[in-house]
C-alpha cells in the first residue's frame, strides 16, 4: 500500500520519465515502471557492480522494457540533464556522504516543474552511525527537519512534508521552480 503511493504522489502518468535513486533490488522502480506504462521510462540508479547486476537481473526477470539501469557513485546520480519529470528515494538518502552535490546533481537532472519525492526515516536508537555523514544529520537516519534545510539549500521548493507516511518513515516531496531548472 505505501509503495502504491509513490506514483501518486509523484503524479505520474503514463508516458512519464522518472528516476530512483538508490534502487536496491528494484522493488520500486519495477512498480513505476508498470505505472508509467510502455511509453514510459524509469532510470534506476544503484552504487557498485554488485548491486547494478542485482537490479539488472530483476529488470530482466520482470520483462520491463521501460526500465534503463544507471551506474552512480556517491556524488553524481548517472542521470542526464533534464532527463526526468520526477526522481524518488527511500531509505537512501540518510546515506549521503555529499549530499549537497547529490542533491544538486538530481535537480540537474529534473526538468523544468519536476518533483522530488524523498520517503527516509528519523535517526533511531541502537542503529549504528552512517560513516561519513554530517553529524548535524545524528547518526543513522535524518531528521526531516535537516532535510527540508538540505532541499532548500539547492533551490527546491518544498511542496509537502509528511510525517507520517508510514509508522516508521517519513516523505518530503519537492519541486524545481519551473522557471529556473539547473540553477544553483
């Protein structure tokens, strides 16, 4: 049920183009892919060579031809510019070691209007720190507070924070201006 809001919640239609950034083993990105149909396509992103083949394999097993799957690394998504109407995450982004860079990186690639949809959690106890990341963004996990400062910071609009998206997650959706896609 969470995840068959994703779509909604990004707008997306069929014939839409939208990334994920962080794909994992390519749960959602097979679920928007169906959403945005034939005429569609979904650029999923995933670090290392292992991961990559496990999204491959799963692409390939699901039969999605509107699927493409794009190498990242911590700093640069592997999308184009302007390449998206929509980009998404979950769980992913409380891992940024630069995020400034990759949130910079992911607003390149949004069209004009685009969306941003990002679902993560709140830092929790007994989880073990992040190596690498701020310390304003208190171990594992971040605050939604941190991140709405982290979208601001790169120009996005923030359109809708939801606290409460699932018991144990939040969602932070926003938009590149329309008039200024690209700029810093």
């Amino acid at each position: 049920e969470e995840e068959a809001r994703v779509p909604v919640r990004l707008g997306l239609k069929a014939g839409s183009v939208v990334g994920e950034i962080g794909a994992g083993d390519g749960r959602l990105t097979l679920l928007v892919a169906q959403a945005v149909g034939p005429g569609g396509r979904v650029f999923s992103t995933e670090l290392g060579e292992d991961k990559l083949e496990t999204l491959r394999s799963a692409v390939k097993r699901s039969g999605q031809a509107n699927v493409s799957v794009v190498a990242a690394d911590v700093r640069k998504t592997g999308l184009s510019a302007a390449c998206c109407e929509a980009v998404f995450m979950r769980d992913v982004n409380h891992h940024f070691t630069a995020p400034d860079e990759i949130l910079a990186d992911i607003r390149r690639a949004l069209r004009p209007g685009g969306r941003l949809l990002i679902i993560d959690f709140e830092p929790r106890q007994g989880l073990g720190a992040v190596e690498g990341v701020r310390a304003n963004r208190r171990g594992h996990g971040i605050p939604m507070t941190v991140l709405v400062e982290e979208l601001k910071a790169q120009g996005f609009e923030i359109e809708n924070q939801d606290p409460d998206w699932r018991s144990d997650l939040f969602a932070v959706l926003a938009r590149v201006p329309a008039s200024s896609a690209g700029a810093n």
